[in-house]
C-alpha cells in the first residue's frame, strides 16, 4: 500500500504545479477596444482604447492624409486599456473615405487593426459658418453665390475656376481679403486668382484639383502644396516667401515667383518646367540641369555666380542681368533667340553658335570686343558702357550687315569708348 500511496501524492503535486503554472503564465496582449469606427463629414478627435502590456507603435496609413495619430497611450507594465487620440479632418467632398489604422508589437508577432470611415458631406449641408465672412461677401458680390448669409456645399461644389482678385489701389491702402477660409469647399477648383489682397496664409490643400494658381502680391511667408500635384502653373511673386516646397509639384510648366525673399530653389522634381521666372530674389545657386523642357528662363537680381545651362538645349530666352556672373557657356542653347545678361562681369561673349539670336543686352560688363559675325539674325544690339580696348570697342559682324549697336560711344572709366565695325576676316 505504501507505493500506491507515493504515487497518490506524486500525482497530486504534479497537478497543483501543473494548475499553478497555468495561473501564473500570462500570454501578452495587444487589442483594439473595438475595431470599427465611423465618424461624420464634419470631423472630430476620435478615441480608441487599446488593451495591453507590450511596448508598441501606431503605424499610420500612408495614403490618408486626412487622419493623423494625435495622440498615444504610455506602455503599461500589466493589461489595461489605453487611450489613443486620431485627429479626423473634415471631408470636403461627398465621397465617403476609409483608413486602417495598426498598433503593432515592437518586439512580438502581434498586431490589432482599427477600421474607420467617414461619411462624405451631403450637398444641403450650411457650411456659411466656415467661411471668413469678407471672402463670402466677395464671393456674393462677384455673383458668385446667392447669398453670403446662407452656403450651402451645392453653391460652390462644382466651381471650377474662381477669381476673387483684389486691385492695386486698395492693396495699396493695406485693402483686400485676409482670408480664403471656406476655399476648401470648392473641390472641383481647378483655377484660383487671389492676387492683390492681404492674404497670410493660403491653405489649397483640400483643392486636389488645382491646376493653376496666382496668388502674387500678398503677403504669404508660406504655404503647402503637396497636396496639389495636378498644378501646372503658379504665380507667387511679390510675397514674403522665404522657401518654396516644389517636390510634389511634378506636373508644374511655369512657375513665376520673382520678388521674395528665396534663398534656394529646389527643382530636382520639376521636370516638365518650360518657364521659369525666379528675379528679385537672394538665390547664390540655381540648378536647372534637369529641367531639359525650360524654354524661357528669368534669373535676374539675384546673387548667382555661375550658371550651367548645358542641357537647357531648348531654351529660346535667358535673362541673367544684375548678378555676380564672371563667365557663361550659350554654346549648347542654339535656340537661343533673347539673351539679357548686363550689369554681370563678363570679360568674353563667345555667341558663335547662337545662330538664332535676335536680341542682345550685354552692356555694363567687362567686355573689350564682341564678335557677332555668326549671329545673321540679330536686330537689337545693346553693349554700352563696356571697356573696349584703348577707347575702341569692336565689333565684328559678317559682310553686308547692317546691324547698328544702340549706342555707339559711352564713357568708361573717364575715357571715351567708341564702336567699331568690322567685317569678318578684316
């Protein structure tokens, strides 16, 4: 009986071991308090509780912009819930919209997903309470809503080009609209002019659509246009932008944002740039070895010393005038029909194979001569206020030509400088 009694009690202890160690084990948990949310067009902070005790991430879903992580719980040392804060924007348009998010173990093959939908926005909703009260006058005013004190979504919905420009007499006299808030119900906006106001801010992020902007001469210091990736052309001279984020831009053809206060210019992404008009800045470089396409080229005013434009093969004006330019290569710009680089400090023009060329302003450099023989096209020559050599300029042009320089005697440097004409060969 002994042996049976041993084994009786061996078994026993076995199982309460085998009970406690179940009790004491602990599987790690990561949960979502519910896995579906739904929220309406108007937008709002929504919360979720998360259930767990391993350290984790929010992975955010790249392709809605719309819902941003605002807010995460601390890891807790045993399961709790936890609160995670996502900020829904207001859905502007009547699609409904839908996003994942997942929390993730950092160390564990565990991971819970949220689901979340938005309603789209119904045409009769009042939205006049979203709009800058001036904006909605002007738009009433211009005809182009009923009533200022009454929006609704189906008054600007299917607005495709809107003009709410301001004039220069009453921007002079500090007039004009302060705000756009309200454009971000005009989703089917494709062109906007807002030039001439007051404008600080100007938030198109909402207008997907957008193919042309003018906003000159306002007073932005900023604005985002990621989100405008169907734009072609953008005017925003005259502001007080200070940088300028192009890179979603990559449909963009013409770009005017002369007179701010730019430093750099990063157009590495803006291949399809056929013009360019960037004066009136404090730029030291400018690389437009990519943008193959650009025809018309405006760089004046800046603080540039150099410039390559060998693979600018198709441009047909290039105005340069009034920067630190020592030297510039034109020998693979055969197109080259305008070239206005005065007031730089060229000491040689070598234009041989500019064969195109109808215009010339080269005055106020360094120059002792200029050999125009190849340049059968030109018709408009300025190249006043140049050294010369020993008061004499030359010019050489092919046999029979008639061109004239505009001027044809200056003084430089308390001594008299005259042209000279000489044919090819002479």
């Amino acid at each position: 009986m002994k042996p049976i009694r041993l084994l009786f009690a061996a078994t026993l202890l076995l199982l309460g071991l085998t009970a406690c160690d179940k009790e004491d084990r602990h599987l790690p948990v990561l949960e979502f308090e519910t896995t579906e949310l739904s929220i309406d067009a108007a937008g709002d902070i929504l919360t979720v509780g998360i259930l767990t005790d391993v350290a984790y991430e929010v992975v955010m879903p790249a392709d809605a912009p719309w819902l941003k992580y605002a807010e995460g719980a601390q890891t807790k040392a045993q399961p709790t819930a936890a609160t995670l804060l996502l900020e829904v924007e207001k859905n502007t348009t009547p699609a409904p919209r839908t996003a994942e998010v997942i929390v993730r173990a950092t160390d564990l093959p565990l991971a819970d997903t949220l689901h979340i939908s938005q309603s789209g926005i119904s045409a009769n909703t009042d939205i006049t309470a979203e709009f800058d009260p001036d904006f909605a006058n002007c738009l009433q005013d211009k005809g182009i809503i009923a009533d200022a004190g009454r929006i609704t979504y189906a008054d600007v919905a299917g607005i495709t080009e809107l003009d709410v420009r301001g004039t220069f007499d009453d921007w002079k006299e500090g007039k004009g609209l302060t705000s756009l808030k309200g454009i971000e119900y005009f989703t089917a906006l494709a062109g906007l002019d807002c030039r001439i106001n007051q404008l600080t801010a100007l938030d198109v992020s909402k207008n997907t659509a957008l193919t042309e902007l003018n906003c000159n001469d306002n007073q932005l210091t900023a604005f985002d246009l990621s989100r405008n990736t169907a734009l072609k052309v953008l005017y925003c001279s005259r502001n007080q932008l200070t940088d300028l984020d192009l890179s979603r831009n990559t449909a963009l053809k013409v770009l005017f944002c002369a007179y701010n206060h730019l430093t750099a210019l990063d157009l590495s992404q803006n291949t399809a740039l056929s013009t360019l008009f960037c004066p009136h800045n404090q730029l030291t470089d400018l690389d437009v070895s990519r943008n193959t396409a650009l025809k018309n080229l405006s760089c004046h005013e800046n603080q540039l010393t150099a410039i390559d434009l060998s693979r600018n093969t198709a441009l047909t004006s290039f105005t340069c005038y009034t920067n630190r330019l020592t030297a510039i290569d034109v020998s693979q710009n055969t197109a080259l029909t305008t070239l206005s680089c005065f007031q730089n400090q060229f000491t040689a023009l070598d234009l041989s194979r500019n064969t195109a060329l109808e215009m010339l302003f080269c005055y106020e450099n360094q120059l002792t001569a200029l050999d125009l023989s190849k340049n059968t096209a030109l018709t408009l020559l300025y190249c006043e206020t140049n050294p010369g050599n020993d008061g004499i300029f030359e010019i050489t042009l092919r046999p029979g030509s008639e061109l004239k320089a505009e001027k044809e005697s200056w003084e430089y440097d308390g001594q008299t400088v005259a042209v000279k004409y000489l044919e090819n060969g002479e």
